[in-house]
C-alpha cells in the first residue's frame, strides 16, 4: 500500500526524473569544446548563509556504492572522473578512472554521440597543464567534489543531450521477468532498490525501506529483493518520489520526534500545502504562519475548500524512522483529505486551553512535546513518543497514554504547570472520556466551578492556598516548591498542615481580602468530604488542570469583593 502510493504519486509529478534519471547536487561541471579541450571548470554553488550549496541537475541515476569499484555514467568524484588524488591510494584510482571510461565507451557504442566523443577525447589527452592552471583546481585536488561535463555551446549537460537519454530511458530487463508487486504487471526484476536518502539519523549514503542483505531475512532460497519482487519501473518511481519528498528543498516534510514524517495526496489539495504548516514552528520571518494556516483549516467548511470532489481526496501521511542500514516506518495514516481535515481541527479544539494575551493561540507539536522532555531539550523526547502522538491525532484515537504520564512527571519534577503541559493534559484526559466508559465530565477551557472531581477541586484548593501564601507574606518559594509532588499525589499527607498554615496566612491579610479568601475556599471545599490518599494518574491530570485554570482566574479576571460580607 505505502509502495503503491508512492508510485502513484510519482506518476502525479511529471517534473520527476524518469526512469534511468536522478536529481544530484553537482558542485563543478567540466565545459570542453567539440576538439575535447577544456574550456573552463564552472562553480555551480552559490553561498547560503555561510555554506556553499551545489545546484541540483537531472543525471543519470547513481549506482550503490560499495567498498568495490562502482562507477557512474558520465558523473562521479574527481578519483572517477580525472584519475587524480591527493590522499587515496593511487593504484586504486586509476582503477576507477579506468571503469569510469571503459562505462564512457560502451555508451559511445549505442550513441555515436558528439558531446560523448569530445568528452571520451579530453579523458584520452588529458591536458593535466591547463587542468592545473584553473583557479578552482587546488579546491578540486583537495576535496575530491563531484564532477560532470558540459560540452561548450549547449545548455544542458552532457548526459542531458537527446541520443544519450534516449539509450539511458530504455528499461533494460534482465533475462528473468517477474509479475511485480506493486504494479501487478510483468517487469525485469529490480534485485537491489534505490537507496532513500534524507531520513534523519539514517546513514549519510542513504538506507533502503526494502532490503533482505542476510541469510536470516531470505525465505525459500531466495535472495535480496526476489524476496519482495518488485518491477524495474516500480521500484524507480516509488525511490525517486520518497526522495524528493524527502529532500531538503521539500515542502512535504516536517520532523515529529525521530520520524522524519512526508505526506502527500492522490491530487493536488490545499491540505498538501498547509499539513507542515498546521504542525511545524512558523519561521522567524513569519511567526503567524502557523496560526493564520489552522484559521484556515477551522473556516474551511465554511468557505467550501473542502467541497465533495476534494474532500473526498485520498491524503497519505508515512512516518520513517532510522534502524542501522535499513528504514523502519514509525507510522502510516491514510484518509480522505476531509476526514483528515476533521481530525486535525479536533486535536486543536481537544488542546484549547485559557492561557496568557502574549501567549501563541495555538501550539505546534514541537512544543507539545519539548513540554514533556527533561530540561526541554529535543534530545530527550522519548523516541516513540512522537509518532504515537502523530498517529493519535491523524487516526482521531485517545493520546498514547505516556503523554498523559510524560506531562505529569515533568511537572512534578519542575513543579511548574505551564500552558503547553496544561493543554496537553486537557487534550489528553478529554480523548480518554470520550473513549471510555467513564461518566467522567470533560474538562473545560477555562475554570469551571460545576467540576465536581476531587483531584480537580483539590488542584484548585492548593491553587487557592498559594495564592493566599503570596498576598502575605510574598515568600521566596512557595508551598508548590516544596509540596506539590505530595500535594498531587497523596493529597491526605500535607493539606492538613496546608490548610492550618493558610489560616495564619489569613490573618495577615486585610479584612476585605481575607473574607474574599475565605468564601473561595469555603466554595471550593464544598464538594470535598475527606482529602483522598491517593490520587490516580488520571486525578493527578486533573489537580495539574485544576491547579492552572484557579492561578489564570486569579490573573485573568476581575475580583469582586462585596464590602460588609
């Protein structure tokens, strides 16, 4: 099915490389003339920053590069392409030049090519004085760049001119023809797949979504991809079409956790263009990007940008994660764009919270969960942590239940209940009841006096008793620092000692604020017979909310105080 859905979305791009074509950053390119004398060496990069990047050109497609010689057609290091080295072995090098060229005839056989001929006279003559005279050869010698040629006049390269790419785009199919998998349709068989490069912590040269290179992986005798038969064709269209989805210059890709995440849709849609925006942090430059894209999302019934024909679109999202020379897929979601579009504006909606004026409306899932890491570091989100949120929210199922224990550990450990862990927990505890059989009520967005739950009541009340610490005697720390983790977990250990602390707080207080104080507690105490020993997960949740939403009433609205009470 993943497979499958990438090939039809390789078939969706004609901008794509075809088959026997890939797209490669080419830092220089060797420009000769028709007489094979070199012309120049051009410098493709441009600075970015303070990093030179190489521009991208259509070559034909790379083979796997092992600890043999394996040399590219027409493109290759400067070891391949010029037999030149400064720190390899140089028996070995002119090993590669020597099947760089011996691949260069056996192409000029099929051609008859004049751009092929020149470039096979200039590797013959090798003018190494004017090679070394070019301004850019002490950089070439040194890093050994990768290299291609242009044939002086023409615009294109020479691996790009019509004879060379009408031999390179005919399949050649090996002698055994096999019913591929994926397409269904007979094709030579595809025994080794392209490598997928671009998935965060993966090996540098790429790593393969579909590989058997041990005895223990192979069944009935087979070997390599005759364990999973592939076609040619299919095995090209669906490596390119993760590649470029993959690539850095892509607008499909966002990183959740250790998933480097891609999503794409049968057709062209608005979600395909605004997915990253809804979960990635907006750039610097535009810091209300994300916000003005989940605006959009939530009006998109309204103005119809989900009408029958594109809302019933089919959207893919696939989660890849690193596994040593191999990709594992952390997950993958498949819906229409509109049942997507659904489940996204619920998680919005299950993580709206009351939080401060200069606080952002809405929260990406890098926030979410750096709330739930030690010392809020990207490095400590556990690793599967992310594509279960990720899934959670595309499947519209209850939150992994580790978020709900993540969130809580951390405030307890920093004794701070903060917007993001406050919205987490809300979202969380509110999929858990609407999923379950409990008669538990959902939380609201802001504080809510019919809440009748002890953890949340209880939240409250130690909400109420710092507050009331505060206003009089304005302590370097407060009862949170020192009692919060016993406060919401075993409430029955501290608050009798809490609640004969507040009444000598009380009495410092004016007489106007202190009866204001009083009612409070005396309103929040109603429902509460016997302070609980225990409090579960769930109720410790709870507390955390109860606790945040009475600190934003404190802040958030007026206190009326009726005189002569």
């Amino acid at each position: 099915m993943i497979l499958q859905a990438l090939c039809d979305y390789y078939e969706r791009k004609p901008d794509l490389p075809r088959l026997g074509f890939e797209t490669k950053a080419i830092p220089f390119v060797i420009e000769i003339n028709s007489a094979g004398q070199l012309v120049q060496i051009e410098d493709t990069r441009t600075l970015e920053g303070k990093k030179k990047i190489a521009r991208n050109f259509l070559m034909p497609q790379g083979v796997k590069k092992t600890s043999g010689i394996a040399t590219n057609l027409l493109w290759d290091n400067a070891e391949y392409v010029l037999g030149i080295t400064s720190t390899g072995k140089p028996d070995r090098v002119q090993e590669q030049h020597a099947a760089f060229r011996a691949k260069l005839d056996a192409l000029a056989e099929k051609t008859g090519d004049a751009g092929l001929e020149a470039v096979r006279t200039f590797l013959q003559t090798h003018d190494r004085a004017r090679l070394e005279a070019d301004p850019l050869w002490p950089e070439i010698l040194e890093t050994n760049p990768v290299m291609t040629f242009r044939l002086n006049g023409d615009l294109g390269l020479v691996c790009q001119r019509p004879a060379i790419r009408s031999v390179l785009e005919k399949v050649e199919t090996d002698a055994e023809e096999i019913t591929c998998s994926i397409s269904g349709e007979q094709d030579g068989f595809e025994r080794l797949h392209t490598s997928i490069k671009g998935v965060w912590g993966a090996q540098s040269s790429g790593a393969n979504i579909v590989s058997f290179n041990k005895d223990a992986f192979n069944s009935f005798g087979k070997e390599q991809g005759a364990n999973a038969p592939v076609g040619k064709r299919a095995a090209f269209a669906y490596t390119t079409a993760l590649n470029y989805l993959l690539s850095k210059e892509s607008t499909q890709r966002i990183q959740v956790g250790d998933a480097s995440t891609v999503f794409w849709s049968e057709k062209h849609t608005d979600l395909e263009d605004t997915f990253a925006d809804l979960f990635d942090e907006p750039p610097k430059d535009n810091p209300a990007k994300q916000t003005d894209a989940i605006k959009a999302l939530f009006k998109a019934p309204q103005t119809g940008a989900l009408g029958d024909e594109g809302g019933k679109t089919r959207f893919y999202v696939l989660g890849l994660a690193p596994n040593a020379a191999r990709i594992s897929v952390r997950f993958w979601q498949v819906g229409t764009v509109a049942e997507m579009s659904a489940r996204i504006r619920q998680h919005f909606e299950d993580l709206e919270i009351i939080h401060a004026s200069f606080e952002k409306p809405y929260l990406s899932l890098f926030r979410l969960l750096v709330a739930t890491a030690s010392q809020g570091k990207s490095e400590n989100i556990p690793p599967n942590l992310a594509g279960e949120f990720m899934r959670a929210i595309l499947a519209g199922l209850p939150y992994p239940q580790t978020l709900l224990q993540a969130a809580v550990r951390r405030i307890r450990a920093e004794r701070e209940v903060n917007y993001p862990r406050a919205a987490l927990i809300k979202a969380c505890l509110n999929r858990q009841a609407r999923y379950s059989p409990s008669q538990e009520k959902e939380i609201a967005v802001s504080l809510d006096d019919s809440n009748t739950n002890p953890g949340y009541r209880i939240g409250r009340l130690f909400a109420a008793l710092e507050k009331i610490q505060e206003e009089a005697v304005n302590p370097s720390a407060t009862i949170r620092d020192r009692f919060y983790g016993a406060a919401s977990s075993t409430p029955v250990t501290v608050f009798a000692n809490l609640m004969k602390l507040k009444n000598h707080h009380l009495s410092k207080m004016e007489e106007g604020r202190k009866r204001y104080f009083e009612k409070l507690i005396g309103q929040i105490m109603s429902d509460i017979n016997d302070f609980p020993a225990h409090l579960s997960l769930a109720d410790q949740g709870r507390f955390a909310i109860g606790y945040y939403h009475q600190r934003q009433a404190f802040f958030t609205k007026s206190e009326t105080i009726t005189k002569g009470e």
